[in-house]
C-alpha cells in the first residue's frame, strides 16, 4: 500500500517515467503518426520524402527555420557541415 506523500524522490520518479511512457508518448505516437492531415515532409536538400513524419534540422546546409532533410542528407551533407565549423 502506498501512502500519498510517503514516496521517495526516487520512487516518484520511477512513477512519473513510467505514466509518460504507458500512457502520455502512446498517445502522442498515434496523434503524430496516425493523422490524415498531416502533411508529407520532402527534404529540402534532395527532395525526397520523408518517412519518420519529424526530419531533422539541417542547418547550417539551409538557414530557414522550417526547412528539414531527411536522414541520408543528415549523414552526407550536414554533420560533416556543422563538424568542419567546429574546426575552422
């Protein structure tokens, strides 16, 4: 038996993990990937589709903020990007 306000910092916690992932990310889940509105993402680098539905941030390949690439893209043209500004 629990008793309200007899929880430890690690056990609540543990409890508050657990409720988002049986309960709050499922539902986000099917809310993002089950919409028939959702508009199909195109990589704005290669133009091809996007599967996952999210993309990833492709700056600084492309400044606009809205822009998004797909992964292949990711790997060949963006990381290696952002890793030579490192070492300019």
């Amino acid at each position: 038996m629990i008793i309200a306000g007899a929880l430890t910092e690690h056990q609540a916690d543990l409890l508050s993990h657990s409720f988002f992932f049986l309960a709050v990310k499922p539902y986000f889940y099917l809310t993002l990937n089950n919409n028939p509105m959702k508009e199909e993402l195109k990589c704005c680098l290669c133009g091809t589709n996007i599967e996952d539905g999210f993309g990833n941030n492709p700056e600084p390949v492309s400044l606009n903020e809205e822009d998004r690439c797909c992964d292949d893209c990711n790997a060949e043209e963006v990381i290696p990007a952002r890793l030579a500004m490192m070492f300019i």
